[in-house]
C-alpha cells in the first residue's frame, strides 16, 4: 500500500530533524577537536608582575602524575553515567515489559514508516546522546574561556624561568608582557597560560550533576527513598573532591576551579530541564488502548453517538414484568 501524503510528509520531516541533529552534533565534535589538538585559535599572551606570588608555586610535574590523572577522570566521565543510563534503562524497560501485555501495546513509528525502534534503544539513545552533546560542549566553553583569557597557572613561573635580571626587575616592580621573556619549556608554559575555567572541574561537575538528576528522576523503586539522595551527593562530593584536588597541587586557583563548577552545573542543568524534560518519556511506547465503542452504543452519520444502553434496559424490565403478570394470570 503507498504511502499517504500526510506519511510522506511525516517522514521527510523526520529525515530532516534527524539530519540537522547530525550536522549539529558533528559541527560540535570538529570545533572541540579544533580547540583541543589544532593551533587553530592562538591562546592570549597575558603579563606578569616580576615576583609574582601569585604564580611562583611549585610545578608538581605534568597532569599524568595527578592524583586524578586525566586518563582516569576522562574513563570516569565518559564511562560511569554511560554504564548507569544503559543499565537502567534494560532494567526498567524489562520491568514495565513483564508488567504489561505486549499484544495490547501500541506501537509508535519513531522514525516515520520506514522502521520500528525499540522503546528502550530510543531512549538510551536520546540520554546518551545529550550527554555526549554536553560533554563537547563544556569541552568548547571551557577552551573557548582558556584561550581568550589565558590566565596564568599558580606555577606559571616556576616553568617560564624568566630572566629577571635581563628583564630590569631588581629596582622597581615592573610589568612583563612579552612571550619572549620565558626561557623554560614552551609545551609546559602553553599548558600553564590555558587554566582558566579548569577544565576537569567543568566536566567533573557536569557528569556528576547529569547522572544525580537521571537517578533521581528516573528510579522509582521501592527503598531508593534515601539511596538516591546518598548517591547523588556521593557523586556531587567526588566532582568537588576534583575540583579541590586541582587547588591543593597548584594547577588552578580557586576562581579557576569555581568557574568551571558553574559552566558545567548549568550546562547540565539546562540539558536537563529544557531538553530531556527532567527525563521524562514513556519505556513502552503506547497508552492503554481506547475504550472501544459498546455494542449498545450506535454511531450516526454525523459522528454523534446513540446511546441505546438506558433504553435497552427499560425495555427488558418492562418486558420482563409483563411476562411476569401474564404468568400470574395464567395460574
């Protein structure tokens, strides 16, 4: 059987917002990549006093001997709220499934006629995909905020090894603008002028934040009255935890760390509440089914409906009670 029109349009629209979804989230990908591995966007060149205490801290050595090694932090973001949302999405989708009679179910065409998505994959899907949306978004304003400000780490010249002699700094307090005026490791001071938001508090927080309002939404069950409290602000205090970590070995300072607290709370926040709808949506795609007309009920022509049950009633009474006198008559 063809399509209709209404189809036809239905589907076209569906390939169209599928296609846009793409092109968006591929654009959001390619501008991340840009800001973290490409010289495509020069970082801003910003002075220091001479003497500085402010950026005179040891230099702890690169971010792999951290406590929270990036390797382990990017697992952790990446894999924790994915493995969560997976789990408990088969877990509840099994559930309501055993819960109802497939047969009565009615199915929704996720996209158009041409195929039918499981209920369960098409959520995942739309949670796991804003997330990772998310996360290359907290990625592009944070690196956006490092290369336009280019805040200076606490250790900043621990690593640049300036010449203050040759600079004239032993008779007055002077201002050094200058890139040339660092002799140390040009990786290691690139690396000291990108820390401003910190970039693994924003993530911290967003991913800790993201998976606390899913828990919370989303599990229902019996005895979670205090669970999901206990592990939202379980996840909150490691995010924190990192956060702080990043300030107590003099890679951030403190406005550093907060800024990327609030980037990533509200982009998950936002996601949340104006995308995903406080992640409400229905597991099985169906209501129970409409209520189909009783055979005492007879349509007209115009769409009005004849409710012939009263009516039907009276008469078995009346009925009833004359064949109930003549039986008397009779004996």
């Amino acid at each position: 059987m063809a399509p209709t029109r209404a189809e036809r349009a239905q589907r076209r629209q569906v390939y169209v917002s599928m296609a846009t979804e793409l092109v968006i989230m591929a654009g959001t990908v390619m501008l991340a990549y840009y800001f973290e591995y490409t010289d495509t966007f020069n970082v801003h060149v910003q002075g220091f006093f001479c003497y500085d205490s402010a950026y005179t801290k040891p230099y702890l050595g690169p971010e792999e001997s951290s406590a929270v090694p990036p390797i382990l932090l990017y697992a952790l973001v990446a894999g924790l709220p994915t493995l969560v949302i997976l789990v408990t999405e088969t877990v509840l989708f099994l559930v309501q499934y055993t819960s109802k009679e497939f047969d009565r179910l009615e199915r929704t065409v996720a996209t158009g006629d041409c195929c039918y998505l499981n209920p369960l994959v098409r959520r995942t899907f739309r949670f796991l995909g804003v997330y990772t949306f998310g996360l290359f978004t907290v990625d592009i304003f944070v690196n956006a905020g490092q290369v336009v400000t280019g805040n200076l780490a606490p250790y900043f010249l621990t690593v640049c090894k300036p010449n203050f002699t040759a600079l004239g700094c032993q008779q007055a307090l002077r201002y050094i603008s200058h890139q040339e005026a660092c002799t140390g490791n040009q990786g290691d001071i690139l690396h000291a002028r990108k820390t401003f938001p910190s970039k693994e508090a924003a993530l911290s927080v967003y991913a800790a934040l993201y998976l606390a309002m899913y828990v919370t939404r989303t599990v229902r069950a019996k005895g979670t009255r205090l669970a999901k409290p206990a592990l939202s602000l379980t996840l909150m205090c490691l995010a924190f935890l990192a956060g702080l970590n990043r300030v107590a070995e003099y890679r951030n300072h403190w406005a550093d760390v907060i800024a990327g607290f609030v980037i990533g709370g509200a982009i998950a926040a936002f996601l949340v509440v104006c995308v995903v709808h406080n992640f409400k949506g229905k597991l099985l795609l169906s209501e129970e089914p409409p209520p189909s007309p009783s055979p005492s009920q007879d349509h007209l022509p115009g769409g009005a409906v004849l409710n012939m049950g009263r009516v039907d009633a009276s008469l078995e009474k009346y009925i009833a009670s004359q064949n109930h006198i003549a039986f008397a008559e009779v004996t």
